[in-house]
C-alpha cells in the first residue's frame, strides 16, 4: 500500500506567552517567560506558588455563552485553539467529505478544575447539589467530542491520554489514519487547565515542581546546572492535518510536512526514565525509520526539556546514543523554558513551535540559560534565537508511565 502524504493545513495556540498564534510564535522569538505568581487560588499553603498561567483569555471570542459555562476551561482552550487552526486552514466544510474528517484530541488530566470545585459541593451540600454537568465536563474525551460536534466532523473521533505525550500521541495517531486512508482531514492536538489546588500540591508532594517562589521568571531553566523541577503551563495546541492532495486541491497553504512517528514504552518505573533514556532512543530511532531518513539528516530537535534532573540528562544522552558525533551539531531548545510545562498540552504547542521553525528558519532559544551542567553539553540554543535553515525537526515529548512519542517533521517543498 503506498502511504499518503500528510501535511499541516492549520494551527491554534493558547499559550502562556501568547493568545493566538502570532503573538506566541513573537513571544517565543522574544524569549518571554511566561511565569508569575498563580492567581486562580490562594496558595498560602503551598509550597510553589508560582505557575505559567494563560493571561487575558476570553472564550466568548469563539465559544457562546451558555456553553462556556458548561465547558471545564481545558475544553474552552481547546474550542478556542480549534477555532483558530480551522479558521487559519480556510477548510470550507461543505465542500468536503465531513465523514473523512475526524477529531484526535488529547488531555493528560482532564476537567480537573471541574473535578475539584464539584468535591467541595458535594462535600459542603450533598450529592444532591452535584451538577447534571459534572461527568460531561470533567471526562477528558470531552474535547474531543465538541469539536466533532462543533464542525460536524464525523470520521475518527476520541481522545488520547498518555500525560505529557498526550498530544504528541494525538497527532500520531491523525497522521496515521491518514497515511493509511481512513480519514482525509483530522483536527488534533490536546489541551489542559490543571493549575489547581491538588495539580501543585499533588506535584509538591512529588518533589517534581520548581520552589523557587523569590525567582520564578527564571524557575524553567532546562539543561541548566541550576535546575530544580518543571515549572506547571496550561493552554492548548491545535493542528489540522490533511492529506498532500487535497490540501493541493483546493489550493491550501501548507506549513510543514509531518513524515514519521515514533512511539515507544520504557517499561521501567511510573515516573522516572531509564538510565540513558533508552526509550526516547528508540521513539526517535522509529520516527527516523518511518521517515525513511538518516540521524545526520536532522537539523533541529525541539526537546522536552522539562527542567527536571533526570529528564534533562538523559534525554541529552538519548540524542547522543542516537545521533553519535551528529549530536554536536544539531540544535536543541526547549520552549518550556519559557511556557513551562503543558503536560498534555506539550506535544500541541511544541510541534507548532517545530513547525514555525522550519517553515521560518529560526530555533527558538532556552531562556534562563546561565551555566550548563557539565553532562548536559550539546547547543540548546541559549538565551537568543538562531537563525538556521532546517530541513528536519523532531518534537520530543515523554510522559509519566514510560510514554514515549517523536514526531517527524519536514520543510514542505512541494
């Protein structure tokens, strides 16, 4: 069976440095940190205080009223993210096949405000006072499903959840069913809200998130000797995917190709990579081999650089392990140090700033770049955006639980 080609139609972002596409892509450029003191609770208590929170959003620019208000604020981000990549791809919806056009949307936790804020009524009044609404906008498939219904989007439609590759794993998937020839177009990527009491408490409690409450626009410092934990992000990323020819077709502009996947287990432990980060070895060995293209073939990694110890040092060795000598020349960032991290988001936002680079020629930097820990020793683009002509990039994204995603994209060239 030949495969069909894939390619990017269209993309939405809502990010903690930007609200739109344009003005995350200036601000990743700008080197912006997207990091201040949390405001959607008291965190007296907590021991971070601190997170990158979406600043500004308005979800009656694309969602109604009534709806928002039955929508937990990771399925707003993620109408309002669709809302963008559909009206940026200019897809006219009666003009094609609605059964071949499908939804693969993610979430790594789900309607966890919702979650939250529901307990404490049925904890103060009763089971009674539970809303109707309760299930339908705490479920994490549920995002997934109004979009589909939003477009009337009928072909493959469900959510991933696979933490933080949870969106990369998204589009996986969307490019396979197209590659193989179920779907035509599907709208994909993942979104998530989990700044909330329990999110930051649990991740305290975890010894996973930075406490640098004194500095916390420099807390993201992946590969940096310094670093002390990720610092939490929410927002959305949304991608169309289409197949090449009817993209051509009906004369659409086209970002980037997307040209493999890789996506393995580490069947280690629930929260730590292996040694060597053996796994993300291999999901970026896989991706390569789906592709059909060499290491020394790849120009760019956008890593996932979480600015957590042990992801950082071995994703540095995966790259080497992989790549050999080829590893000092490519260059490496992690949007995260200015975003923080999206968990299930992640994969969404960063492909999108993959893409952005390949199309316009320029690596987005690591901020808070001061001194590298001697182990971490490859170009992770430091402090300042590098312009460079990239063919290939690969978006790294790994998750708790041994998830392992790479994604393949390629300059678009007709």
């Amino acid at each position: 069976m030949t495969k069909r080609r894939v390619v990017i139609t269209g993309m939405g972002a809502l990010t903690p440095i930007g609200n739109t596409l344009e003005e995350y892509w200036t601000n990743l450029l700008a080197g912006k940190s997207g990091a201040n003191l949390i405001t959607k609770f008291d965190t007296e208590e907590f021991d971070t205080k601190f997170a990158c929170e979406v600043k500004n959003y308005d979800p009656l620019i694309h969602i109604d009223k009534k709806a928002v208000r039955r929508m937990d604020p990771f399925t707003q981000y993620a109408m309002s993210t669709a809302a963008m990549a559909m009206e940026d791809s200019q897809i006219d919806l009666e003009k094609i096949d609605l059964e071949r056009a499908g939804v693969i949307y993610g979430s790594g936790i789900g309607g966890m405000d919702t979650w939250e804020s529901q307990h404490t009524i049925f904890m103060e009044k009763g089971p009674k006072r539970i809303s109707p609404f309760f299930v339908p906008m705490m479920i994490s498939d549920i995002a997934a499903g109004h979009i589909s219904i939003q477009y009337g989007l009928k072909g493959p439609n469900y959510a991933t959840t696979s933490a933080c590759a949870t969106s990369s794993h998204a589009i996986a998937d969307a490019f396979i069913h197209i590659q193989r020839g179920s779907a035509d177009i599907i709208v994909c990527g993942g979104a998530e809200a989990a700044i909330t009491p329990m999110s930051i408490g649990g991740f305290n409690a975890a010894r996973a998130i930075s406490t640098w409450n004194d500095k916390f626009e420099i807390a993201s410092r992946p590969f940096d000797k310094d670093r002390n934990g990720f610092v939490m992000g929410e927002g959305a990323g949304t991608l169309v995917l289409e197949e090449y020819t009817k993209a051509i077709e009906r004369g659409a502009k086209i970002y980037a190709e997307i040209v493999g996947v890789g996506l393995t287990g580490d069947a280690f432990h629930i929260t730590a990579p292996p040694d060597g980060g053996e796994g993300a070895v291999r999901s970026m060995r896989e991706a390569l081999r789906d592709a059909g293209i060499k290491p020394e073939d790849v120009d760019y990694i956008n890593a996932h650089g979480t600015s957590t110890q042990l992801n950082d040092l071995n994703e540095t060795k995966a790259i080497k392990t992989l790549f050999g000598d080829h590893a000092y020349k490519l260059s490496i960032s992690s949007t995260k140090s200015m975003t923080g991290h999206l968990l299930g988001a992640a994969g969404g936002i960063e492909s999108i700033a993959s893409i952005l680079s390949l199309k316009n020629s320029i690596i987005t930097p690591t901020i808070n770049f001061v001194e590298a820990d001697p182990e971490c020793d490859l170009d992770y683009t430091p402090n300042k955006p590098v312009e460079k002509d990239i063919k290939y990039a690969i978006s790294n994204t790994f998750g708790f639980g041994g998830h392992n995603a790479s994604l393949l994209f390629k300059k678009f060239e007709g």
